[in-house]
C-alpha cells in the first residue's frame, strides 16, 4: 500500500466518527445553539487532522530518521491548513465579540478567560513531556538542576521563549510533535485584541492598551513569520462578512456547501503547502462560509462532529505524545504501510477516549472557573485601590 494513499485517512476518520458517536451516546454533546455552531463542528476535524499529519510524518521519520513534511499535499496540508484554519476560529470569533460589545467588553475577563483555557492543559501536557523525557534518560540528570530549570521555564512560556531539549533528551520537541509552534501565536493575537478593537471604534482602558502596544513590540522583536499572521486576517474579515445579511443567506443556502467543499478541495489537492496568498484565499473562502452558517452537507452540526468540537484542543495537544508513545515504546521501529496505519487508526479510540478525560477533569473545570477567577482579581484589585487611597497624602 502506499504510505500517502487517501484510504488511511478515510479509515482513520470513519473510526473517529464512529468513536465520537459512541461517547456523545453516553455523554451529551454541546447543542446547535451557539452562534457559530458550524465553527464548533469545524475544531474537531481540524485537530483531528492535525493527528494525520503527524501519524504520516511519523512513518517516514521512522523509515528515515528526518522530520519533514510528507510527499503528499493531502497529507501536507492535514497539518499545515488546519493550523491555518484554527488561526482563522481566533481571529474570527475574538473580533466578532469586539465588534458585537464594543465599549462594553470585559477585558479582564476575557484575558482570564483566555489563561484558563490554554494554561491548565498546557501545563498537564508538559508534566507528561517531563515524565516521558525521565524514562528517556533513564531517570538520570544529565544536566545541572538551574539548567533543566532553565529549559523547563522556556517550555512553560508556551515556547515563546523556545522549545529546547530537556536533560539532554534529544529532539525532546517530537514527544510532542512539535504542535506547540502555534500557540505563541495565538497568544500575540490575543494580546493584540486591545490595538485592534480601536478599528472597530472599541477603546480599551489605558492599561490594556499599554499592555498590547508592549506586547506587540515584543512579538516584533520575537521575529514572526509573517505568512503565518495572514489566517488571522481572514478571520478578521470573515468576522465583517458575516455581519451582512446577504453573505449569511448566501452561507446558509444550498449553494455554499459546494463552494466550500470546492475551496477546500482545491486547497488540501492542488498545493504542497497552505503557505500562499492563494491557498489562503481558498481556506478564506471556506471558513468564511462555514463562519456565516454553511455546514457542509449537515456534517458540522452532526452529533459526533460538536463532540470532537468540544476535544479539538485536547486532541490537538495530546495527540503528539500518543504517536512517540505508540511508536518509541510500544510498536518500536520501522513498518510496513499497512502495519503503520493499523497502528494510528487502532489507536484513534485511545486518543478520544483520553482527549475526553482530559476535557472533563482539566479543560471544563478551569473553564468554569471564569467568571469566579475574574470576580476575585477584580475584588483584589479594588481592595488595593481603596487601600493606596487611604494613605494617600491627598485623602
């Protein structure tokens, strides 16, 4: 069999569907509700194609010992225009709510929100990354404490900072497939909020926007690429588009699925990566659809698709560690085509199942935390305003 045919992928996505069925059977999942429930339906296939990706690269990093992109543009794009895409949800549903609440945002929350929805899976996944590096190095410090200190620190600021080996472990960045590349990026975006609300007519406090002009300087002086910052645009501009009744009726109409289907088709097929002004045009075009209501047949409204909506970022940052696992401890060395893709889909259960866990022990609780965590800080921070006023020499 061909390591880059399109059956594995098929084969792989029938079982996740079927998976997630039988887990929404037993536990509900989210309602259609929402005001972008087509975009809740979206997540779950782009994390999940995420684990494509790198089950792929996984095959010829074993034959080959070289991490690279597959020689395949379906396969290449998995990773690439899902990472794109997810961009596209930030930029979209972050400046929708500017333009939606306008002066009336609450940036303390939202932020709050932002810490509790990123950091606590985050940490649990690097808590993982540290244990799977001991048993790499056999339980045995190969570098000073202040180092391994050091390079856990760099680790825990979402790789900002970067992503080095820890304790000597070498390549410690494919334990976890190197997923975490994005998120700095999401973060710079969130801190971004701030600057770019005063194009929706939003003034932030003063505060909130020193915070984002520093921010910023620092993203600067990080050096992004800049290809990467477009899909935000396009979430931008979705996030107009679908403020205007005709491209809504338009989206949520019989033609838009086609169309969608066939930007994203000539995307995933036609290009070896989704790093273009085109490519982007056609994921642009697809997300904007799918943000206006289109739903792509009725897919993204399906039952299994809102319950792979709701693991997207426990499946996008889990499923690294559940392919080194697989592939350096359980099924070591090289395989066959067919024994490979046995392999990845036999484990698409294990990966949901444990996504699900980690869903509702660490992402939902924190979620949860929200409004109570942002009553707290604003308490606090009233308390120690009335206090300064107190020994002021004014008062």
């Amino acid at each position: 069999m061909n390591p880059v045919s399109w059956l594995p992928p098929l084969l792989a996505l029938f079982a996740a569907i079927a998976t997630a069925y039988a887990l929404s059977l037993r536990f509900e999942p989210p309602s259609t509700d929402g005001r972008y429930a087509s975009i809740d339906g979206l997540r779950g296939y782009l994390a999940f194609f995420v684990f494509l990706h790198h089950a792929c690269v996984w095959y010829f990093y074993l034959q080959a010992g070289v991490w690279q992109e597959p020689p395949s543009n379906l396969y290449a794009n998995f990773g690439q225009a899902s990472v794109a895409m997810f961009f596209m949800i930030t930029g979209f549903l972050f400046f929708s709510k500017i333009l939606r609440q306008g002066n009336r945002i609450d940036w303390l929350q939202l932020f709050v929100s932002r810490i509790l929805r990123l950091t606590p899976l985050y940490l649990f996944m690097l808590c993982v990354l540290v244990v799977i590096v001991l048993v790499l190095t056999r339980f045995t410090m190969n570098e000073s404490a202040h180092v391994i200190a050091g390079e856990l620190a760099r680790w825990a600021s979402f790789t900002i900072l970067g992503d080095p080996d820890i304790n000597g472990a070498g390549s410690t960045w494919t334990v976890v497939a190197g997923v975490t590349w994005s998120l700095p990026y999401e973060w710079f975006f969130y801190l971004s909020l701030p600057l770019l609300a005063l194009g929706a007519r939003t003034v932030a406090p003063w505060p909130w926007l020193i915070a984002s002009m520093l921010a910023m300087l620092a993203f600067w002086i990080w050096r992004p690429e800049a290809i990467h910052l477009m899909p935000f645009a396009w979430g931008l501009l979705a996030a107009l588009l679908v403020r205007t009744p005709a491209f809504v009726r338009f989206s949520e109409g019989r033609f838009s699925s086609p169309v969608a289907l066939a930007a994203l088709a000539g995307e995933f097929l036609l290009f070896d990566s989704s790093h273009g002004i085109v490519q982007h045009a056609l994921l642009g075009i697809a997300f904007a659809l799918i943000a206006g209501g289109c739903t792509l047949f009725g897919m993204l409204h399906s039952r299994s698709s809102r319950f792979l909506g709701e693991l997207a970022y426990s499946i996008y940052l889990l499923h690294g560690i559940a392919l080194f696992v697989l592939f350096r401890f359980l099924l070591v060395g090289p395989h066959s085509p067919e024994g490979h893709w046995l392999a990845v889909i036999a484990a698409v259960p294990v990966l949901l199942g444990t996504s699900y866990l980690t869903f509702r022990l660490i992402e939902r609780p924190a979620m949860n935390r929200c409004g109570a965590l942002t009553a707290s800080i604003r308490r606090r921070l009233g308390t120690d305003r009335a206090a300064r006023q107190a020994i002021s020499p004014r008062s």
